[in-house]
C-alpha cells in the first residue's frame, strides 16, 4: 500500500468542514487554482492552497481557525 502525505478518512467532518470554509473564504482569491487538507509541519491538520504564482499568497492568510496555510506554487491548470 502506498504511503501518502495524509490518511484517507471519509468521517473527518471537523476537516471537510474546514476546508468548506476555508474554500468559501478564499477560493476566489486571484491565483488559487485548488484548496484541499494536508498534513502541517507537526503533522497536524492543515490546508494547502494551489496557486498559480508565489505572488498570490500576498492575498492569503498564513494560517485559518488556527490551523496552518501551506502554499503549493503548480502554476496554470488547464480541464480538458
């Protein structure tokens, strides 16, 4: 089985719910291509934000309901 960064858990309400408020805070923003849960630097729940480019965390908070923001520069994502 594969390791990844978080464990899958469909029951992790306090999470999804975070990341529901978080996205209809911030999902607008200019430059955030994506928001989703990660793990933070003490392995605890965090939200990491996909952006186009570095300049887009000017607009953002560094963490939210006390709960670190981790930033992913990914660039132009374009559906097909």
């Amino acid at each position: 089985m594969e390791n990844a960064a978080m464990s899958y858990d469909p029951d992790n309400e306090p999470g999804q719910k975070l990341q529901a408020e978080f996205e209809e805070k911030y999902l607008d923003t200019d430059g955030v291509v994506g928001i989703g849960l990660t793990d933070g630097d003490r392995g605890e729940l965090a939200i990491v934000v996909y952006l186009q480019s570095k300049s887009a965390e000017a607009d953002l908070p560094s963490t939210f309901q006390g709960h670190q923001v981790v930033f992913e520069i990914v660039g132009t994502i374009d559906a097909y």
